[in-house]
C-alpha cells in the first residue's frame, strides 16, 4: 500500500512541473537599442527574465528572431542580476542577458520569440536540500525592429562605408630632416561602431617625394581601430608639407556624414641629418681609388660581363648548327639555294649576336669624374659613399638629371653628367 501511495505522489509531481516551472518565471520581456538602427550600425538586443527569488536560467536560448539574412546577432552573454523588491509585494529578481546585433539591409518587423532554457532551484528537505532543473519553454514580449537605410542624399562619393563616430590621429617622425631621409607617418583611426571594409589611403604626397605603399599594421573589430603606416623621403626642401588621409563615415545619432582628418604634417629642414642611427647606419666605405687597385671591378660586374658575353655567343652559336642543319638537307637538291640560305641564316646569327652585345654594353657604366653618391637623388641628401674616375657602375633606374646605380653591393644616384656617355 505505501508503494502505491508513493507512486501516485511521483505522479502528481510530474503533473505539476510545468506549472511549477511556469511559476518561477514570471515574465520575459526584450528590447532592441536603439529600436530604429541603420544597416550596418551595431545595435543591443536586450532581454529581461523576472523569476522567483533564487531562481537560475542556464542555456537560454531565444528562437524567433529575425533571419541571419537579415541580422546577425553574436555574444549573447549575462549582463547581471537584479533584485526588486516593491514595497507591499513579493521579491523578484531580473535576469539581464544582452546581444550584439547589426542588420544587412533595410526592414521592419515585430518579433516574438520564444525564450528556451533550463530552470534551476534549490529544494530544502529538511535538513538537506538540493537542486532541481527543469526544461523551460515560454514566450517573450513582442518587440518592434525597423532597420532603416543609409541616406543617399548627399553622400560622398569617397564614403569609407563606416558607421558610428571616428577620429583620425597621426604623426610624422622625424619631422627636422635633410633630403633624403626616411619620414615615418603613422595614422590611427578609431572610436565606437562599424568599421566595415573601410581603409586609411594616404594621398599621393606630390613630386617632391619618394612614398612606399602604406601597411595595415592593425584592424580591430571591436572597439573598433584602424592603423596604417607609411614611409616617405623628401628628395627636395620643396617637400615641406605632407598631406593627411580624410575618412568619410556615417554618424546615426546625427544622421548626416562626416568627415575626420588631421592638418597637414609640416617638415623643417636641417643642413645636418637628423640623428636616426637604425635608419641612416649605413656602411660608406669609399671606392677603392684607380691609383691604389687597377680600377678593382665590383665582383657583381665582372659576373655580369662574363654571362653577356655567353649571351652574345648564344645567337651566333645557335645560327651556327642552324646553318649547317639547313644546308646539308638542301645540299643534296639544290646546292646553290642551300649555300645561300646557309650564309643567310649565318647573317642573322652575327646581327643577333651584336644587338645582345650591345645590350648588355648599355648595362655598364663608368664614372668619368669624382662623384659623391647620394641615398637620394638631390645634392642635400646623406652622402653614402665615393666614386672615382674609371669606376665601373650597374644602373638601375633613372629619374630626370639622375641615374641610381650599384657599385660593391652598394646602391645610390649619381648625377647622370658624372658618367661617361
């Protein structure tokens, strides 16, 4: 009899649990911040679980909300507990979870979802207690969302597609240089919101300088940063003024675009270089004078010299075996034709072979008067190195009244009037 007994009692338990259940969550309500976002601009999913004192929600999960096509929603976390307790009734306690959401495209909709998860209470048995979880199934109030699109009006056309509120920073070091030296320019953006694909592009600096392409040294998503970092020599004291990047982003709270830049960084010029010891350390061991060594090759020239010549003789060559494959298949028809085709292809071989020996004449240079060379091409650079009468140099690129060239695994311009034509 007291097994059946306990047996009904197992069973009205079970009955009641869902009402039990129910009865500890009195209420879910959910709310979006700010509820009329733009595309694109991050936007807080907020949801408030009132319970009975004591009460714990694990695993709550949220079904109903709009399509991921639509919006995404991520880190969905714990925000914190709060006890109420209004004067004349019964203590509850508000379970605080929020989420990142940021929606695709423009929409409007009215949710209401249903909020799943496991209900955990503590039982008191007398002496003992212990804790008991339950499934829960219940709904949240509904909740408007209307996402609405960035405005076309006026935007510009150079809108870096970032949402929220942005600051440019910046610096340029060394800003007292001499031409030739290496600037640094370094740019920082940052602040609240989206970054999306935007970009820090730096304008061209003009004539005046030499630029390298700027690199992205950092891109945090949140909080959102953006960093660039450029290199640039001024190869004239025209080069005084290096102009900044300007970002284009949208402001929700304004709803209008904006602009953030910083002024122009202003370079003063010096007659000394400035003191840069891990960028102006560099080895300026002069050329060995023609008096002391005989015009001592560069080892890369005489390797040069060497493969050209081998490059004049592979034309010749190959007319060669040409000629005479030609010729002994024509021999045996027509002998006449066959010597003629024979010395024309031989023709051909020895005009090949003195364009490529040309060619690689064009590719030596030597110095025809005492010259110092420079890192950059502007008689103020930093001096790097000497070169004497008769040394031989490699040229490897050319700009207006300059030519850089390598001599001794050594690269700087030359003025081109220093070289023998």
């Amino acid at each position: 009899m007291k097994s059946v007994f306990r047996l009904l009692q197992a069973l009205s338990l079970l009955l009641f649990i869902p009402a039990i259940v129910l009865g500890q969550i009195q209420q879910a309500t959910l709310r979006f911040d700010p509820p009329t976002p733009f595309v694109g601009q991050p936007f807080t999913l907020t949801l408030d679980v009132t319970v009975n004192p004591g009460i714990e929600l694990e695993n709550p999960i949220i079904e109903g909300l709009p399509d991921p096509s639509l919006a995404r929603f991520i880190n969905f976390v714990t925000a914190g507990r709060q006890t109420l307790r209004p004067e004349g009734g019964r203590a509850t306690d508000v379970l605080r979870y929020t989420a990142e959401g940021r929606a695709t495209r423009p929409f409007v909709t009215t949710v209401s979802p249903l909020l799943r998860g496991q209900v955990i209470e503590r039982v008191s048995l007398g002496v003992f207690s212990q804790m008991r979880s339950f499934p829960v199934t219940c709904r949240i109030s509904s909740a408007r969302l209307s996402v609405r699109d960035l405005p076309r009006q006026n935007r510009p056309a150079d809108f870096s597609g970032a949402i929220g509120r942005f600051t440019l920073s910046g610096e340029a070091s060394p800003v007292t240089v001499a031409p030739g030296d290496l600037v640094t320019l370094s740019y920082t953006l940052t602040g609240s919101g989206w970054l999306a694909d935007a970009a820090l592009v730096p304008p061209d600096p003009g004539v005046h300088f030499k630029t390298y392409p700027a690199q992205e040294t950092a891109r945090v998503d949140s909080p959102p940063r953006l960093s660039i970092r450029q290199v640039v020599i001024p190869l004239s004291t025209n080069a005084a003024v290096v102009a900044t990047p300007r970002v284009v982003y949208f402001d929700p709270d304004a709803v209008a675009y904006r602009t953030t830049t910083i002024e122009p960084f202003r370079l003063t010029f010096a007659q000394a270089a400035t003191t840069e010891p891990a960028i102006r350390r560099i080895d300026a061991t002069p050329a060995v004078r023609p008096a002391d060594a005989d015009l001592a090759r560069p080892p890369e020239l005489a390797l040069a010299e060497t493969v050209a010549k081998i490059r004049q003789l592979i034309p010749l060559a190959a007319a060669l075996i040409l000629a005479a494959a030609v010729t002994a298949l024509l021999f045996r028809f027509r002998r006449i034709p066959a010597v003629i085709v024979g010395i024309l292809i031989l023709a051909l071989g020895v005009a090949a072979s003195r364009r490529v020996s040309q060619a690689a004449e064009a590719r030596v240079l030597e110095v025809g008067v005492s010259v110092t060379a420079r890192l950059a091409p502007s008689d103020r650079a930093l001096p790097l190195f000497d070169l004497y009468p008769g040394a031989f140099v490699i040229p490897l690129e050319h700009t207006p009244g300059w030519v850089r060239v390598r001599s001794s695994d050594r690269e700087a311009w030359i003025p081109v009037t220093s070289v023998k034509k």
